[in-house]
C-alpha cells in the first residue's frame, strides 16, 4: 500500500556537495522520497559557498565550527527554541536524525517537546574513531551518550546487520537495518579511460591498484604499502602502481609510504566514476566503517575489492566469487587475498565481472522505499520515555 505524503524534516551535519558516505547516502534519500512524492526539509549548518537558504522554505542552514582533524566537516548550533518556533509554524511528521552533535541533540529535544516522531540513523562510529586516536575514556563517554541518544527515537537505523548485531551488544534499543545502494548508471566500467591511465603512467595490462577515500588514521591505510609491496615481490613480470583518490590528514605520511603512488585528490561525480573505472584491484582495509559506500562504488565500477569480512563487504562480497575478503584484523589474509586475484588473469576478469553483475541489483529505489516505510511506521508510535539528556555544551545558544 502506497504511502500517503509525509513532512520528513532531515537533520545532520554534513551534506551534499560535501563528500563522505553520510552525506551521499543522504542526498540520494532525499532524492527519492521527493521522487515519491514526499515534502522533504533539511537543516544543516552552512557551508562555503552557500548561496541559498533564506528563500527556500524547505531548508534550514544554521551555524557550524570546524570538527577538529576533520577539514570541511562542522559540528551544527541551532538553538533548541528556534526550532520549536519553526516547527510550531509548520509541524513535520518525522524527524530524520542522521548524526548526533549539538544540532542533532537540539533536534531531538525540540521535536520530543512537541511530540513528533523521530527516526535515527547511525552512520559514523565516533567511538570506535576515539578509540584508534588512543582517547579510550572519550570513547566510552561517546558510547554512553549515543546509547542514550538513540534511546529516545522511535527507531535507529544501522546501514548492515553486523553493525545492528554490534549496537544490541553494546546496549541499543529498537534497532533496524537501512543498506545502501549504488548507481550503476555513473559508476560503471563503460567510463574505463585509457587516457587517464596514460597520465598514471600504465598501459592497458598493466594494474591500477586503486584505493578511493579520506585519507586518515581510522581507515588503516598503513596496509596500503605493504600490500602494494607483497603483490609486486609475488608478480615482478606485472607493472603495478598504487592510485589513491581523496585527500586528508594522512596524505603526506602516505606520500613517504608510497613514494610512486598517483595521489588525485578529490574527485567528484563523472570524475570520480572515470577514477573507478580506469583502476583493476580495490583495495579496502578500513576497519571502522559502519558500512562503506566506497564498496559498491567499486563492485559497480567493475573493479575487484580486497576487503575484510565485515560492514558492507561482509555483505554484498562473496569470498573468490565478486571479491576477496578476509578475517577482520588479519592483515597477512588480505594480502594474500589481494595476491590470490592477480595469480591468474581469469580469476581477475571473472571477478570484476561478478562484482559488477551484483552491483546491478543493488540501486537506490529499493533502500528509498525501505526508509520511507520505517518513517512511515514511526508516524504511528508514540515516542518512548526517558529522562532528558544533558545538552552539548553550546547546544543551545540563540544563534
């Protein structure tokens, strides 16, 4: 049965054009449900360059500061009263929650004060990001807070089940599962450019070891070099180069690590896509990620990932049939893993081909039609009881 329209109200703190996987995964949802027939307001903080915002009624921009060590990511500031006056003007249906600084609490605490439904996403695992820093104290004070923070919406939705099966142990409540989808229409090996390879310096059989991504600690990049290193001592008759897209505080150290690697930068959209496209091998070694949109960018690209059996590979990878996976943390098994593909062209070609093949049947549509019916559902239950959580210092500031 079809939905009736909804007043969805989205609220983070990073948004398209911005890129990282929230906000991807956030503007395609927005798409979709607009697409669906749904009215859609988004509130997030002001970004450079922004032009709109006072004349359109459907989006909210508010303050931001810088997140420290994360350059073009902001913490939101809204005040709690400003949005109850909004949204006694004009009530949403439901709240959409997708990252829980001071704007997200200021959401929360507004939105239950007036009884609206709230649905929650969990997209980034801080706490397991403060634990790799070496901020263990920080990390379960985080865990604390977003327990209690999720505490108080309808539901929240994880982007894999072994990342739902990890909040219920660590104490969350009324958890569902939202995947991710893919465009296969922009990332596909049809956007394969023999050009951009020239400027990379390989010749159609030579490999592009790809990695497309933030360049930062929590993405175990350290891997990188000794992988890339393995694979040339295993193929010496291969010409292999690492190719590495994105940019971040990593960057100059990984420079060192891989003196004769392309380093792109950022890249966006068709770009990007042809960046995909022109690569052979994925090479994937995060460990932090909660699912890793990157994955299917590359499984739809045609490209062959090595990656470790959890969040988005642990789902959409079958080991030696679309891509090679290994045990979380065994860093010797994703090498070898990474050695296994190269070992025969067939196997190469055959993956890649696979990887494609899966990615093909897993577009936005679907994933658009699953969230609008957990916002849906939360429409009809009222909101759960708890105590009201102690504010973000700054939280609430008029702004």
């Amino acid at each position: 049965m079809k939905t009736p329209p909804l007043h969805i109200t989205l609220v983070s703190e990073t948004f398209p054009p911005e890129i990282n996987g929230v906000a991807t995964t956030l503007g395609r949802l927005r798409e979709g449900l607009c697409l669906r027939g749904h009215r859609v307001e988004v509130i997030r903080p002001r970004q450079s360059g922004d032009t709109t915002g006072l004349a359109d009624p459907d989006l909210l921009l508010t303050r931001g500061w810088p997140v420290p060590g994360y350059p073009g990511l902001q913490w939101g500031q809204v005040s709690m009263h400003k949005l109850l006056r909004r949204w006694r003007r004009r009530r949403p249906d439901v709240l959409y929650i997708a990252t829980q600084g001071p704007l997200g609490l200021s959401a929360l605490r507004a939105a239950r004060r007036l009884g609206i439904a709230i649905v929650s996403g969990f997209h980034t695992n801080f706490p397991q990001y403060a634990g790799q820093y070496g901020l263990g104290l920080l990390a379960r004070a985080l865990t604390g807070y977003l327990r209690a923070f999720h505490r108080r919406t309808a539901t929240t939705l994880a982007p894999s089940a072994s990342q739902r099966l990890d909040l219920q142990r660590r104490g969350f409540e009324r958890l569902g599962v939202l995947a991710r989808g893919v465009d296969a229409t922009l990332f596909n090996p049809a956007r394969r450019s023999q050009a951009l390879r020239d400027s990379w310096g390989l010749r159609p059989d030579d490999i592009a070891v790809l990695h497309v991504g933030r360049l930062a600690v929590e993405k175990n990049l350290s891997l990188l070099a000794p992988c890339l290193h393995a694979l040339q001592r295993a193929y010496p008759q291969r010409r292999l180069r690492m190719v590495l897209v994105g940019d971040g505080p990593q960057r100059q150290g990984l420079e060192q690590q891989l003196p004769d690697a392309v380093f792109c930068g950022v890249q966006r959209a068709e770009t990007l896509a042809e960046h995909y496209a022109s690569g052979d091998l994925f090479l994937f070694p995060s460990l932090s990620e909660t699912f890793g949109n990157v994955v299917l960018e590359a499984m739809a690209s045609g490209l062959a990932v090595v990656a470790f059996d959890e969040a988005a590979a642990a789902q959409h990878l079958q080991h030696g049939h679309n891509g090679a996976l290994a045990l979380p943390g065994d860093s010797a098994g994703f090498i070898d893993a990474a050695c296994w593909l190269l070992e025969e062209n067939e196997t190469l070609r055959r993956v890649r081909l696979n990887a494609r093949h899966h990615a093909l049947h897993q577009g936005w549509a679907a994933i658009v039609e699953q969230f609008e019916g957990h916002l849906a559902e939360a429409c009809s239950r009222p909101s759960p009881l708890a105590p009201p959580i102690k504010a973000y210092p700054m939280a609430d500031k008029p702004n």
